[in-house]
C-alpha cells in the first residue's frame, strides 16, 4: 500500500512474492481474480499488517494460464456462485467482504449450481452480512455487497439469488466464540464425568452455617453423571443489553412485577421488572426479574435468529460447568470460614452488614458487571454468584432415578416448578455452593434470578 512497507516473509521469497508466484501457477484465474486471491493471502498471512494494491487499465478478460481443457466459460452473473474452493470465493467476491465473525473459519465453500435461491432467516451481524439456510438443511453465510435487497430484507425472507459461503469449525476445550457481535459468548467445555449433589460432611457444614437440615436433603444421592458430548456455555449470565435487544425484537411485555425480599419476606412488586430492579444496573449486568419463560423464549429467539440450537443447561451440565473438575464445596475450594469468596464471586459480603456473610468485600451490594471476578477452570465467570441462573429441569425433591447422561430431567417431579442453581449477590454463604438448588415457579420473577445459555456441539 502507498507509504507502507512490505514484509519480508522467513522463506526465499516475500510474502507478496510468494502469493505472485503461486497464483500465476494456477489455471483459469482471470487477472482481477489472480490478484483478489493475492491480495487474500497477504492479508492473511501478515495478520492484515500488508494490504496490497493493484492499479489496471486492463479491458478485457486476461488469463495467465488459460483453464484447463481450453478457453473459459462466461463467468456467472454477479449473484450467483459455482464450484469455488474457499481461496477462490475469497478472490471472486474480495477479501474485505469475507467476514468469518468470531470463532469462525470458512473451511470450504458449497458447492452450489449457479443461481442457488437462499431463505434469508435473520439478521445475524451488522448491515453488511446475514445467516442464511440452505435448502440442503446446511448453515451458510449472504455477504451484504452481494446482497440486492439490506435490512428488512431478512424479516421479509426474501430469496436471493447470492454468492454462498459454508463454514465449518472444529471447536476445542476452551475455545471462545459468538455466532453473532450481539449474541452471549461462549466457551468451548470438555466432556468429562463427576459426581453430582454434596457429601454428608458438606451437609452437615451448611446445617451449622445456618441452614435447616431439610433445606439440603434435596442435594442427595450423589451420583456419577457422564457428559460425552461437546457442550458450548455461556461465559457469562445473559446481561441486561442482551435481553433488551431480544424485547425490542420481539415486543416481549416485561411481566407483572417482580419479587424482592424485605428482610422478612418475599414481597411482589408491580413496579418492578427487568428494566427497574429496585437498584442500579448497567447493560453489562446479568438480567434480573425474568421468570423461566423468559429465559426459554430468549433461548428460542437466539436460536432462530443464528440458525442454531440455543437453551438452557440441564442441571445436571449446570453443575458439571460449575464445579470445572472440583469435588470441593465451592470452585475456588471449600472455604468453609468464607473469606475468600470475594475473589470469585459477587456475594453477600461486608456491604450487606448483618450475618451470616462473608468476611470480605467483592466491591458491590446488588449485580456486578458480567465477568469482574476471577473464572472457574473451565472459563465461566459468575456461575457462583451475581444471579441465581434458572435451568430446564423440574424440580425434584431428590436425585433418585435422575439422569446419568447430561441430560435435563423433565418428567415426574413438580414441572409448575423449575430449578435455579448458583446463588446470588444476595445469598447466605451456605448457599454459596456447586451443590445447592432451589425450585421456583415457572411464573416467578426474582430481582436476583437471570440465566446462562448452552449450545451443544456434537454428540
């Protein structure tokens, strides 16, 4: 570029260099698509430090090397896409409208008749690119300059004769990505097995805590679950900005009141909702006043608007997630004189005042900015703490029969009732715990009750 300085590459040649002298190789490569496909591969291999320019007075169609088996073809109108690998799809469009997004790679192109109509299902990031489905049941991707129609395009599904790309992405243990700028992150976790529920000697330490011993005996038996399946969650809680994109899109009412606890009591005020608490929140908190329709519908929308399958963790993956390999009280260890919570967790602390608490403070009264404390071993933030999280289960009142799969347990049990596990800004220490669960209704709106999404990868 004018004024900039090209890299030298650690081979014989320059990068540029050996992008020209690979390209020129190549058959059936047009002169403007020669260099797209240079251009690409500078890009990417010096990080886009190195953007090279081209300036042609070139009028007609020129080939370094003719296509094999003679002269080409009329190339396809504008719109339309042939059998492209991903190098030549990337010169064929340009390189700045070939957009992955985060935790993407494009690792092929399909390979599509010219002319392929695509449904557009949704706007996915900002105005230059959308989701696609192809009719095959495939995931794809419409790039916005190819794109004869912008904006309400998407809600209007109309179907596009456009250039196509498919990606594909084998995601490690630990590996972050979003399916959309707006949608949760997410972190990548291993399979792994662990035993669910708490020990008699961690009863025991919550009943001298303060807890009645019929408040745990829902924490039993401890059993061995198995997840063998590659399971994406939340990094985060969903946040206040997350959801309130999700009402502006689909009008969702924000309930009638929400329930707050008064030092005695739990109280339901009309006046409350996710928007007004009764304290304080920034679009970077996790979402409070949302009852577990509300998590479910948000899931739904998520899923429909990226093309993939967003929900709620089953309780069982919730506390596989939260305790990240641990078999101790808390993810950070058992703490049982509560001084250190503070570090990894939003909790009841010194701002409170009263007891019981912990001895420390975490520098906020009600929610804290998603991801201020320290993360388990698998990356989450918050799964102790913040916010209670709702998740798909009925409420059981033991783990007998229960899952041993991952799977959420939907069948006998109090369905009225749904689960939330991980305690809140708001919860006595000995509630502070991988182990602990409560059962509210469906309906029920707490100023400390949000949630965190799951997608699963593969099985």
């Amino acid at each position: 570029a004018p004024g900039a300085v090209a890299d030298d590459g650690d081979g014989a040649n320059s990068i540029f260099t050996s992008a020209i002298l690979d390209t020129l190789a190549r058959p059936g490569l047009e002169l403007d698509a020669a260099f797209k496909r240079v251009r690409a591969r500078v890009l990417a291999a010096t990080n886009n430090r190195q953007v090279p320019w081209t300036a042609s007075s070139v009028t007609g169609d020129f080939y370094f090397r003719l296509p094999d088996g003679g002269p080409p073809p009329s190339p396809p109108p504008k719109h339309q896409v042939a059998e492209l690998d991903r190098e030549m799809f990337v010169a064929a469009v340009g390189a700045a409208n070939v957009r992955a997004g985060p935790g993407t790679t494009h690792a092929k192109v399909a390979k599509l008749p010219p002319g392929t109509a695509v449904e557009v299902t949704g706007k996915v990031a900002d105005k230059d690119w959308y989701r696609v489905a192809l009719a095959d049941g495939k995931q794809g991707f419409v790039w916005g300059p190819l794109l004869s129609a912008q904006g309400p395009a998407a809600k209007e599904k109309q179907s596009p004769k456009v250039a196509v790309g498919v990606y594909a992405k084998r995601y490690q243990p630990g590996d972050t990505f979003r399916d959309c700028p707006d949608c949760p992150e997410l972190v990548v976790v291993p399979p792994g097995s662990f035993q669910m529920g708490s020990t008699a000697a961690e009863r025991d330490w919550a009943v001298e805590q303060g807890a009645k011993a019929e408040w745990v005996e829902d924490e039993k038996p401890r059993h061995r679950v198995e997840i063998s399946y590659s399971l994406a969650v939340g990094k985060y809680e969903v946040t206040r900005g997350q959801y309130a994109a999700f009402v502006r899109a689909t009008d969702r009412g924000d309930g009638d009141g929400c329930y707050w606890w008064t030092g005695k009591k739990w109280q339901k005020d009309g006046s409350r909702n996710w928007r007004g608490p009764g304290y304080d929140q920034g679009d970077d908190h996790p979402v409070v006043c949302v009852d577990w329709r509300d998590a479910a519908a948000y899931a739904d929308w998520l899923s429909k608007l990226t093309g993939q399958t967003y929900r709620l963790l089953s309780e069982a993956e919730w506390e596989y997630v939260a305790r990240a390999g641990t078999t101790t009280y808390r993810y950070w260890g058992d703490d049982r004189d509560n001084r250190t919570g503070c570090d990894y967790a939003n909790v009841t602390d010194a701002t409170h005042g009263g007891t019981p608490r912990f001895s420390c403070s975490d520098g906020h009264k009600f929610t804290a900015p998603a991801g201020k404390y320290r993360a388990n071993a698998f990356g989450l933030h918050d799964v102790l703490g913040n916010v209670w999280e709702w998740v798909e289960d009925c409420y059981h009142d033991s783990y007998q029969d229960a899952p041993a799969n991952g799977e959420a347990w939907t069948t006998g049990g109090e369905c009225s009732r749904r689960v939330l596990r991980g305690g809140s800004w708001g919860s006595v220490p000995w509630y502070l715990r991988s182990a602990v669960r409560l059962g509210f209704r469906t309906g029920d709106r707490g100023y400390y009750f949000g949630f965190r999404l799951a997608r699963t990868l593969s099985r």
